[in-house]
C-alpha cells in the first residue's frame, strides 16, 4: 500500500509528510476534579483529570521526601471499531499508566510536596475530672492521581494521553518545571511522517513517540517498537521534537486565554 503519493506528495489523508493533525485542548471539563481537560489529535480524543494534590491512601506507597505521583490509563469501549471489552489493569493499559507517570513526573515538581503538617483539634473527656483540649500533630503524604481516557482513537493516543495530562496538571495549579509535550512520527514508503493517524501507525512500519520539556529541549520520553538506521532515526526523531514544540506553543496558548478569561471574570 503506498502511505505517500509518489506524484503529489500527499498521505492518505491530505497531510504533507511533516503536517501535524489538527489538534485542540480545552481545560475545565471535569467539574469535580481539581483539574482536568480535553485535547484532541485529529480523530484522536482524549480526557484527563487531576485529583490532589491530597493525602496519602494507601500508606504503604508513600513516599518520605517528595509527593507521590499515581496514573490510570483506560480505553472507553466505544473509541474503537473493536468493541471487545478490555479488562481493567490489563498489561497494555499498565504499561501505558507507568510510561504516562514517568513522564509527568519528570516535569512536576514532588519534591515541593512532600508532605503536609496537620495539627488537628481533638476534645477528649475525662470521665471524673473535666473536658480538655489538646493538639494533636500528624504527618500527612500526599498524592497526585492522573487520570486519562481514551474516548476516540485515531493514532498517536499515548502522546494525545500526555499533552492532555499537562494541561490538566496546570489546570490543577501543580507546580511544574516545565510543560511537557509528546507526539510521535514514522518512517513509511521511504518517507519520515509527523504524527501518525491509526491506518498509518498500523502499517508496521518503525515509529518513535517522543515527549520533551519545551523550554530546554530535555527528552522525557522516547519508545522506538522497531530499530531503524541511525541516519533515518535521527531525521524521525527531529521530526516529532518538532511536533512536541509546536503543541507546546499551542497549549501555551489556551493555558494564556485561560489565564486571560480568569482576570476578566474577576474584573482584573
């Protein structure tokens, strides 16, 4: 099948070799949460929410000297042509989980989080004298949970799941070092190809995710699922480096007309 026409130039879908998707991202979707939003690469729709952050459940996980960050990844039955339903936890979904939580640890800043002091009021009564008060310090760890869904898949849904957590992480106010981007590229038909729609990424032709830190270029991310040339790597990867910048010029933007549409409301 030719992924590239030989005359024009163009995919399958109308895109030049280095075009991006469409993309858009919106915060505030999720009420209840403390952060959350929606980003979409072309077909490909994502959902994330925030929550923390908040104390430590599960006391056994908690970590001494920096706040502990958690991710859920799932796919909405509905966002693919399979309709089979997908166990929770199964190993695709984990993995995901782990490399969406690795990467967002490296732009949050947990260390700021370590834990919280708690000085909680207790009233005891001593059954023959009086009533007492007294303070009662306790050590509170925190977590931060990540929660991201698929709601349509189109391609390229592991970098879709990160640029919508970074957006759900400002929305939250988690203090960060940098916002991280992600995107992915591939090489098909003698061709590097930007952001991969789904006929494209299920070729079997060799792609590279990647996720970076916008302002100083430092890579948090990188999976490659077949070995490729160092000459034609190196033109891949460059070419989905530049895809994170562009998305993270893009979510600049609309964290910039959020912050913008907050001082309007409050009458800034």
């Amino acid at each position: 099948m030719e992924y590239v026409d030989s005359l024009t130039g163009f995919r399958l879908d109308g895109r030049r070799p280095n075009d991006m998707r469409q993309i858009r991202g919106e915060i505030g979707v999720v009420a209840k949460a403390d952060g959350s939003a929606l980003f979409e690469m072309g077909n490909t729709k994502v959902i994330a929410a925030i929550y923390g952050p908040r104390e430590v459940q599960n006391k056994g996980q908690q970590a001494n000297n920096q706040a502990l960050v958690r991710c859920e990844y799932s796919m909405a039955n509905f966002s693919t042509g399979d309709r089979t339903r997908r166990p929770k936890g199964d190993r695709r979904s984990t993995e995901i989980s782990l490399v969406i939580r690795q990467t967002m640890e490296a732009c949050i800043l947990t260390h700021l989080m370590p834990h919280s002091q708690v000085i909680l009021i207790e009233f005891l009564v001593h059954i023959l004298l009086k009533f007492f008060m007294y303070f009662l310090p306790k050590i509170c760890f925190l977590q931060i949970d990540i929660f991201v869904q698929v709601l349509q898949a189109d391609g390229g849904t592991r970098s879709a799941c990160i640029n919508a957590a970074t957006l759900a992480l400002a929305d939250a106010g988690i203090p960060m070092r940098d916002i991280v981007t992600s995107c992915s590229a591939g090489y098909l038909s003698s061709t590097p190809l930007l952001d991969l729609n789904y006929i494209e990424d299920s070729a079997g032709g060799p792609d590279v995710t990647v996720g970076i830190l916008a302002k100083t270029d430092k890579v948090t991310l990188l999976q490659m699922d077949a070995k490729l040339p160092m000459d034609i790597f190196e033109n891949v990867m460059q070419l989905a480096i530049e895809g994170c910048k562009a998305i993270a010029h893009y979510i600049r933007g609309v964290l910039l007309e959020n912050t913008k549409q907050l001082e309007c409301r409050r009458g800034i």
